[in-house]
C-alpha cells in the first residue's frame, strides 16, 4: 500500500511540474522596443480604434472625463466580474511608472510587469497582432492624458478562475497569432483586417466561445451571447449582414442603420470610437466585413 502512494504522489508531482512549466508565463524579447519612440499624435487614432477609454473611463464618463482612464468599470462575464484597472498616467495608482517594453508585455502577451498573467478581458488575444510602432504610439498617447490617484479594484473572480497560472494553458490553447482572414487582400482589406481583428477586436464580443472561454475561431463573427448574459451580440458576417458598404460606413459614423434604427448598448462606445477615425478607415472595415465567411448562426 505504502509503494502504490508513493507512485501516485510521485505521478501527481510529475503532474504538478508538468503544469507549472507548460503554465508559465512566456515572455518573448521585447528587443523591438528598445529605442523605439512614440509618436502621441499617432497615438490618438490607435486609442479610439483599441476601445481604450470604453473600458478604463469611469462608467458615466463623457467628452473629456473619457480620457481620464481611471478605470472602474465593471464586466460580469460566466467566470467572474471583470473590474477594469487605472490605466493612467499616475506613477502609482496607474502604469506611469512602467516603460514602454513593459507596457507592450501587458497589451500584446497579457503578462503583467510582475510577470503575473492577465485576465483576457484585456482583449491581447487581438492585440498580439498589433505592429510596435502602434503600440509606441499607443504608449505615448496615454502618457499625455490627465493621471488619476483613483486605486485599481480587485477582480470579482472565484475559484479555481482566480488561479491566475491556469492561464498560462488556456493561452496556448486559444491564444492565436495569425490572421483569421487570409488571402490576397488589397491594402484596403489588409487595413481593414487590422482594424477588425486587431485593433477594435471586433471578435471578442461578436464571435462565439467555448465552455473553456476560447473564440471559436470557425464561426469568425457569427454572433454570440452577450458576457453579461442578457440578449445576445449579433451576427455580423455577410450571411447576416446583407448592409452595402456604404451603409456600414454610415453605421460606423452616425449609429444609424439602414432601417432607421440607432445603435445601443455597449456599441455605443464602439461606434463614437470608430466615427473618430478618418472616414477611410471605416470604409476599410467595411470591405473587411465583406470577406469574411459567411456563417449561419
């Protein structure tokens, strides 16, 4: 009896290492950062297009009161509560005191500069493909901003979500670096692309998920339940999404659709983000939607 014990502790400690190595955080050479300078100008359209004041703004905020990025905002999902951290400026209570390599670490791999995994409801499943010089830009963008002394809340998160390590395998499970569009796209599609998957992340909300929490990548903006568990986020590839590209460029603008209705609920946010963004971009989305795979869902 004693030997068969043995065994099995000895097997689960196997298990165990087997784990802790394969959870690991990776952390890739952030060499391409090092002189790499931020152009803050550059950096407001990549602000709007990420979504960033949508989420890390206090949830009334409005005009200016959205660059203040104190964060706050709460996003219930099936695995806990979400609280959206201060990214501010502020050397304290946000990430002011951080460099740009860290800074990259946290919003293209989801490694805190602790070297902690990230909650993915900090989208760097999408914004793994963003280029350095955008996020540099991005960087110097958000150190303008006015910084706020408003503390970080913890995540609302129970077991066994709140092992943070249990990530390490979930993102190399989910965590893809290619494009899901492929193909010979023009440079207006590519920008599209980018846009789309990238920056806006449009697939986090619009394509459906796992009981595990990973995109089903084959069903690529094909609609899903909405986090907070009320209604449900649409199908926006062309087997339902019959809009021209003008009336989707019109959409991205005004909130308008062709039918005469106004956008709603967390859109909003999307759709003023979007409006911000030269009238070329939002037609690169346009045609981007135009070539996904049409999915019935």
């Amino acid at each position: 009896m004693v030997g068969f014990l043995t065994k099995v502790a000895g097997v689960g400690l196997i298990g165990l290492a087997g784990f802790w190595v394969i959870s690991a955080p990776a952390l890739p050479s952030m060499a391409v950062y090092d002189g790499l300078t931020g152009d803050a100008k550059a950096g407001e359209p990549v602000f709007w297009a990420a979504g960033c004041a949508s989420c890390h703004a206090a949830a009334d905020a409005e005009k200016d009161a959205q660059l203040v990025l104190q964060g706050g905002q709460a996003f219930p999902s099936a695995f806990g509560t979400f609280i959206a951290p201060n990214i501010s400026p502020d050397p304290v209570q946000g990430i002011g005191g951080w460099s740009l390599p860290e800074f990259a670490m946290a919003v293209t791999q989801g490694v805190g500069r602790n070297g902690e995994h990230l909650y993915p409801a900090l989208p760097y499943a999408a914004y793994n493909k963003m280029a350095p010089q955008d996020v540099a830009n991005l960087w110097a963008f958000i150190q303008t901003l006015p910084a706020s002394a408003t503390p970080s809340q913890p995540h609302q998160v129970g077991f066994p979500f709140n092992i943070r390590r249990s990530l390490g395998v979930w993102k190399r499970m989910f965590v893809k670096n290619d494009w899901v569009v492929q193909g010979d796209l023009t440079p207006e599609q590519s920008r599209g692309r980018y846009i789309a998957e990238a920056l806006a992340h449009c697939g986090e909300c619009h394509s459906p998920r796992n009981a595990l929490g990973g995109i089903k990548r084959d069903q690529w903006l094909a609609g899903a339940p909405n986090h907070d568990g009320k209604g449900r986020v649409p199908n926006i590839t062309p087997a339902k999404l019959s809009w021209s590209e003008d009336d989707i460029v019109e959409y991205l603008t005004s909130g308008f659709t062709p039918e005469y209705d106004s956008v709603g609920g967390h859109m909003v946010h999307v759709v003023e983000n979007m409006a911000r963004l030269p009238e070329s971009d939002r037609r690169a989305v346009a045609a981007y939607l135009k070539l996904v795979a049409p999915q019935q869902n």
